[in-house]
C-alpha cells in the first residue's frame, strides 16, 4: 500500500513539473518572459522632530492611514503658554508701532504748551526778583548770600523754559524715522519668534507621511518621545512595484513601459502592471576578465509597477510577472 501511494505521489509531481514547464513553454511561445520576484517593502520610521511625553496615540497595528492623518500627540502645554506671552507682547508692540506711527496726541502737544507757558511765566517772576535784590543790595538792604540765591533761581528758571521749549518742539515734530523703523524691526522679530512657537507646537503632532499601513506601534501613550525613537513603523502600500532580476540575455528582452501580468499563488486573478524601472548596472560587480558563462550570469534589477486596484497583492508576497513583450516600446 505505501509502495502504491509513493508511485502516486511521484507522479503526481512528475504531472505538475510537466504541466509547469509546458506553461513555462507556453508563455515563452507567446512572446512572455516570465520573472520571478516579490512585492516590494517599503517602510518608514515615523518619529517625533522634537521630545515630549505622549499624551495620545490613534492608530494601532495593522490599521490603514491615509496621507495626514493625525497618529499621535505629544504635550506641548509649555510652548502653548510660551506662545500665547508672545501674541500679547506682539499685541502691546502693534499698539506702540501706531502711536508713534500717528505721533503725539493733540492733548499731550497743548500740556507741553501749558508747561513752557508756566515756564515762561516762572522765568519771568525769576528775573523781576532778581532785579529786585540787584537793587536793594546795591544799598546793602540785603545779603550777599541773598543775591546769589537770586541768581541761581533765575538760572534755574531758564533752564527750565528752554527744557519746556524743546520737549514741546520734539512732541510736534513726531518720533524719528529710526526710532519708528526700529520699533516695526522689533515687531517682525516678535511675529518671526511666534511663528517658530507655533511650528514647534505643530511638531507635537505625528501626522501619515502618506497612505500606508501600521506595520508596529512602539511606543505607548505614556512613554517620552525623541526623534531617535520612533514611535509608527509604516509600510508604504502605493504604489506596489515587484522587484525582479533579470539575466543578462533576457535583459535585452525587456523595455521601459512593457505591459505584464503579476501571478499570485493566493488569488487567481492577475493583477495588471508595466515595467517602470530597469537597473543601468549589474547587481554584482564583475571581474576585470570573464569567460561568457560568468557574464550570462550577471543579473539586473527590474520593477514592475502594479496597478493593484482590488489590492490584492501584499508586501513582501513572492509573485510570478509575465512580461509581453509586444506591450512595450522603446526607450
């Protein structure tokens, strides 16, 4: 009884190999050349740019993402309040770029006025005293000391009018050009520096790159982030491309844009595609003399570009591509 199932199980395989190698026969008549290779992995390490504790995760392993979609948050309490001290700094230099921008009030003009009116009146009250005691010390009705009391308030009167007089001059002419540019400087740098906070602040949250999958989650809401540990590993799922050698003598068989059809041994449908990539060197280096053998087995990388609409194909699957070559054209 075993001596009869091992004879059927050999032919059963013999059938196989033959039925393989007749279709492997019947391709290569029709003008296919049929590869063998795997749907490409493509990953991305997805990390914070800047340090925090995570405060809250949304996807989790095997979950499909679209481009921007948010992942993950880290706290970033303290750039908020940073950021809201520099909107009410900016807000206070806004107001001090307008006044003086518009210059100096009216009222605040007509107090400068009253000040050197009262200046001027002081100075005059000053002289009249002043001639007073130069009068009566000509008699000696007064001191010496009292004389020079006299002087110095006169001198002190004028000192004051002239300072009235010019802060009135300076409060009709306005603030300096300088001093206006000065101020809208200072008003950019405090913007530029909010802007930055407000970047910062943005950075705390992981946002899909592009549609992909969640091939891990490493880190747990919890944890303190950094950008050398990262927190998602994707795997990019568009566009699917199979990754195929080719030998040198069938590297002449293939062309930019051929159409093929990409096998699985799990569907039974093909999933349509083109060639989009063919290596311009050889995937190992050769020696500097060769013997023709050595160069026949040379191999070139090939991609071939699915266009897996009913996503069928996963990565890393291995597939058989059937390349037509009526389907291409040239370079």
């Amino acid at each position: 009884m075993k001596k009869v199932l091992i004879i059927l199980a050999v032919l059963i395989l013999g059938a196989a190999g033959w039925y393989y190698e007749n279709a492997h026969r019947a391709d290569e008549a029709q003008g296919d050349l049929v590869l063998y290779g795997n749907v490409d992995i493509r990953q991305v390490s997805l990390a914070f740019e800047q340090g925090g504790r995570i405060t809250a995760l949304f996807a989790e392993e095997g979950d499909r993402v679209k481009e921007g979609a948010l992942l993950a948050e880290v706290d970033v309490t303290s750039l908020v309040l940073q950021a809201q001290k520099l909107r009410a700094d900016i807000a206070a230099q806004e107001q001090n770029v307008l006044k003086m921008e518009r210059g100096n009030r009216p009222e605040e003009i007509a107090r400068a006025e009253a000040a050197l009116r009262t200046a001027e009146a002081s100075l005059e009250q000053a002289r009249r005293n002043d001639a007073r005691i130069a009068a009566l010390r000509r008699s000696n009705s007064v001191s010496t000391q009292e004389r020079e009391n006299a002087q110095t308030a006169l001198r002190v009167a004028q000192g004051q009018r002239d300072e009235a007089h010019h802060a009135l001059a300076l409060l009709r002419e306005g603030f300096r050009e300088e001093d206006i540019a000065m101020a809208r400087e200072q008003l950019n740098a405090a913007k530029a520096s909010l802007a930055l906070m407000e970047h910062n602040i943005s950075l705390g949250r992981l946002l899909a790159p592009s549609d992909a999958q969640v091939t891990s989650r490493l880190l747990e809401k919890g944890d303190m982030a950094s950008s050398a540990t990262p927190v998602f590993l994707l795997s990019l799922t568009t566009p699917k491309w199979v990754r195929a050698y080719v030998t040198e003598p069938q590297l002449g068989r293939v062309r930019s844009g051929m159409k093929a059809d990409i096998r699985t041994d799990s569907f039974p449908e093909t999933v349509p595609g083109h060639v989009g990539y063919i290596s311009p060197t050889a995937e190992f280096t050769p020696k500097s003399v060769q013997t023709e053998d050595l160069r026949t087995s040379l191999l070139y990388e090939v991609r071939i570009i699915a266009d897996d609409e009913k996503d069928i194909l996963r990565l890393g699957m291995p597939v058989t591509v059937l390349l037509h070559e009526e389907g291409g054209h040239g370079n």
